[in-house]
C-alpha cells in the first residue's frame, strides 16, 4: 500500500504532457461538464477535499487510506498515510515522515501536479474523451466521462464520476495497463474556508532531523 501510495503522490498519477494531435477525440457533452466542473473550481478562494484512496488490481480495491488535500490558486497540500507534499507556487515538498525524507523539485512543462481533480487540465491534450452515460456512486446519479491516453503513458482509462448539478467531482478511477487500480473518492468537500497562512509553506525548522534532498 505504502509502495502504490507513494508512486501516485510522487507522480504515477501525474501524466506528462504528450502534446495536441488530430486524432483526439472528445465528446462534447463531457467536455462541456469538466469545464464547467474546472471553473466553479477556480472561482473558489479555497477548496478542500476528505478522500478514500483505494488501491487494487484487476478492477477490485483491496485497501483504503483516508487522505485530505486543500487548495488555493495553484498552491497545494495533500497528505495520505505517512506521505504529504506540498506545492507553494514554486517549490514540490514530498515529506515522507516515515522515512524521514524531504525530496524538494521545481515542477516541469512535461507534467502536472497530482491532484484528486488533476484530469480536469490534463484532459484537453492528453486524453480521448467520452461521456458515458449515468452510474449510481454512493447515492448519487452521477455523470460518467471516460478518459482514454491519446498516447501511450501506462495507463488503460480513466473513469471520472461528477456531480454535474453542482459541478463537483465525486470519484476518480485510474485502470493501469499493468492492472493496477487506483481510486479517489471524495467523502468531503469544503470551500472559502479562513486557512492558516502557512498552510502552504515549508517549514524547514519543522524537519531539522530529515534528509532533504533537492532535485
């Protein structure tokens, strides 16, 4: 669990950017829907996200983790188990306070910071897309997109759950070619919160004991 976790919170589940190519596809429907979901986030001063990660093969989820991720602008915190990074708007803090690492990297053109809604940017260059239809998720007629690699990247598809009513994401499937199945479902959402001014600082007082190494 700790060896999938922290290869999705290090960049697995961040896919890089494969550029434009005229045989993306994407349905109208759907797009429409995750652009619609994109700007009610962006027009938030803060977003914060409670989340199940799940992990499995062969479409089944064998383990769980509660994890939580708050967002401003294009600054962010996540944390799941023993692993949380930051992003300031510069920097990309991976803490793993089990091992006592900090890894430190400036972000690059040819990827995108993980995020439990990461796909609704990726999408327009990476990804056919599909709209699927309607799927019950935990109580919920929600909207059903599918995601398909326009260019090899070692993933199968992605399955996207959204509250198109209230132009929220709800769950998030990620099916690898190796069978691997990662899942984020969203328990909790809250925006506009009061948030402490160092949410999205590195504290390096706070990690004296750490090996920190800089990219």
């Amino acid at each position: 669990m700790k060896h999938i976790i922290s290869k999705i919170v290090v960049g697995s589940m961040v896919v890089g950017a494969v550029g434009f190519t005229n045989a993306q596809k994407i349905d109208a429907k759907a797009k429409k829907i995750l652009d619609d979901i994109t700007a009610n986030y962006k027009s938030k001063k803060n977003t914060y996200f409670k989340f199940s990660f799940g992990s499995g093969t062969n479409g089944k989820v064998d383990k769980s983790e509660p994890g939580i991720y708050y967002a401003a602008g294009d600054k962010y915190k996540l944390k799941i188990m023993e692993t949380e990074q930051i992003f300031d708007g510069s920097k990309i803090y991976n803490i793993n306070t089990e091992d006592k690492e900090v890894t430190v990297a400036k972000p690059n053109g040819s990827s995108s910071m993980f995020s439990p809604i990461n796909y609704l940017s990726s999408y327009r260059n990476d990804y056919n897309v599909t709209y699927e239809g309607k799927k019950n998720v935990n109580g919920v007629n929600a909207d059903f997109i599918k995601l398909t690699p326009v260019k090899s990247n070692g993933i199968q598809a992605v399955y996207l759950f959204v509250n198109a009513a209230k132009k929220q994401m709800i769950k998030l499937e990620q099916h690898g070619n190796n069978n691997d199945l990662a899942v984020i479902a969203i328990t909790q959402y809250k925006e506009n919160q009061t948030l402490d001014p160092g949410m999205f600082v590195f504290d390096k007082n706070k990690y004296k004991n750490y090996l920190v190494t800089e990219l």
